[in-house]
C-alpha cells in the first residue's frame, strides 16, 4: 500500500485512510505503467497499449487518489497530471 501526504486532511476514519491510501496506490501505479508505455511508444513501437481501468470503481479510485495527491502536495502538482497518451 501506498503512502500519501496527508497536508490538511484531519479527522479521517480508519476507512477513509485506508480507502485513500489505495486510491493513491491505484494512481501511482497506473501512472508508472502508463509512463513506462509512453516510452516505448516514443522509442518506436506502437503496438503496445495504455493502461484499460478493469471497471468504472477502479477508474474513479485512479481520480481521487490524484486530487487526493494534488491536493496534498500543491507545490509537485505538475507530478501528478495524467500521462499524455500517444
């Protein structure tokens, strides 16, 4: 599970930390597939494919957990913007 910067968040539950945190890890790991695919599309080979959200749930956790980040880090925002696709 990943970690994320709390900022200003205060008073969570138990359940809401746990569903940000994995909402954070579903971004960070989709934008690490996402980017490593950008490359190779770059270097040339078209032939792979971009990351495709197994459900809408899934879609929807990969959005919170970056306004979660974007919110929680301001200063690195640019970090965490959607890999343009190619």
């Amino acid at each position: 599970m990943s970690s994320f910067i709390l900022g200003q968040m205060q008073a969570l539950t138990n359940s809401q930390k746990l569903q940000y945190s994995q909402a954070t890890a579903i971004f960070t790991r989709v934008q690490a597939y996402n980017n490593t695919i950008r490359g190779k599309r770059l270097a040339g080979n078209k032939e792979v494919s971009y990351y495709v959200f197994a459900d809408n749930t899934e879609k929807t956790m990969f959005t919170l957990g970056q306004f979660i980040l974007t919110q929680n880090d301001p200063s690195n925002a640019s970090l965490y913007a959607t890999v343009k696709q190619i």
